[in-house]
C-alpha cells in the first residue's frame, strides 16, 4: 500500500519498487539502499551486470550503477549495459568521469549523480524516477474483457483477478502493447528478458502459463502464430469477422 511521504507534491507518493544496486557498495550507496530499505522498497545488490542478466534474475524497476572507481568500458561491458538498463538507471560517477557519464547516456541511463552527494539525494532522485515513470505509463490498458493496470502490477479478467508471476504479467503486458503485432520468442526475449539468453522452452513455458491463466476466464487470448511467435488477440464482436 502506498505510503504519504510527508510531502505535498503528488510525485512523491512513495509505492513500493524493486531496486538493484550494480557495481560498486559503496558506504554512502549502502546507506541509501537502507534508507530506499525504511521507505518500503526492496533493495538487492550490489551485484554485477552478469548477475542481473542471469536467466532466473528478477526485473527491476530502478538501477543505481555504482561506477566509482571507473570501470573499463569493454566491449563486454558495453554490450551488456543496455540491455541492464531496460529499467530505469541512475548512474553515479565522480566528476572527471565525463566520457563514462557520456557512454552511460547512451546505454540507457536517465539521470547522473556526481560523487560527492548527500544520501537524502539519491533516494530523492530514485523515488522522482519511479513516480515519473509511472505517471508516463498508461495507469489503465482495457483490451476486450482483460484490464491491464501496469502501475499496480495487476490484471483483471471479466472482473475477476488473474494471478500472474512478475515475468508472466511482463509478457502479457508486452503482448497487450505489441497492439495485434505477432512478436517473435526473440524479440519478447529482447524486450522482458533484455536479451539475457533463454532457450525457446523457456519462452513458450511463460508464454503458456498466461495462456492457461486467460483461458480459465474465457475464450483464448494469446495464440500462437506458427513460425511466426505469438499474439494477443482478443475475440471480435458478435457478427463481425477478421479480414
């Protein structure tokens, strides 16, 4: 349940996220990660760029990269940024790292934070993030009977809740916004799993457990478009008939 931060500014309606330090642990990041912690946000990390691309990984909502002292910029380490920072990403450096703030930029990141900074600003700036966030994303997706509310990671089926894991509520979102577009396994691996490799059976068992969840509420929803991947495609009005 949302909590008031004691603020008037509707933008700092604390809701609880998911939120992964990368890199470095350092003192004053920890402190901000027990403060994000107090605040009802769960805290993972620090950890590497791997292990946030590692298959069973959760998907954060929100990324604080650590990048003090400056890391190399491998072609490794480039190639595995962006797709880590799907979420959001605030990225810290010190003041002389202007190409890696540059580099960061264009791996994705959405706000920079010079060190030295006080502890009360990075949560500030993560928590701004969040609330921005979820004011750009639509608070309401009403495709035939399913209700979409990607903001409280819920959907509804004719009224009734459909119980989904994170991942799977992330790939019925996908399939929901793809708007009648056949998306391919590799491309929903690109776009909820940020390109962290999956086996095809993977795929298809995600795939397959929304599938079931939708159809115990009614007719099939997500179908699958041989050689092709899948689509959400919601049943027409009475009479009419698909081109």
């Amino acid at each position: 349940m949302a909590a008031a931060s004691g603020r008037n500014d509707p933008l700092q309606t604390v809701i609880p996220a998911v939120v992964c330090i990368v890199g470095h642990g350092s003192e004053d990041v920890t402190v901000a990660g027990a403060l994000l912690r107090d605040r009802g946000h769960t805290v993972k990390g620090p950890m590497s760029v791997a292990a946030l691309q590692a298959p069973d990984a959760e998907r954060p909502d929100c990324i604080i990269a650590d990048l003090r002292p400056p890391v190399e910029l491998s072609a490794e380490m480039s190639q595995a940024m962006p797709r880590s920072f799907g979420p959001l990403a605030l990225v810290i450096t010190r003041l002389e790292d202007v190409d890696i703030r540059l580099a960061s930029l264009r791996f994705g990141a959405v706000d920079m934070l010079i060190a030295p900074f006080e502890t009360r600003e990075l949560v500030e700036r993560v928590e701004l993030m969040l609330a921005r966030r979820r004011r750009m994303r639509s608070p309401r997706v009403q495709i035939g009977d399913v209700t979409l509310m990607p903001s409280q990671r819920t959907v509804t089926r004719g009224g009734v809740t459909v119980t989904l894991t994170a991942r799977e509520l992330q790939v019925l979102e996908t399939l929901i916004l793809a708007n009648g577009r056949t998306l391919s396994k590799a491309e929903l691996v690109e776009i909820v799993w940020h390109g962290a490799p999956r086996t095809p059976n993977s795929v298809e068992a995600q795939v397959s457990a929304v599938r079931r969840k939708l159809d115990r509420l009614g007719v099939r929803l997500v179908h699958t478009v041989h050689g092709k991947g899948y689509v959400f495609r919601p049943p027409l009005p009475t009479g009419l008939k698909r081109g």
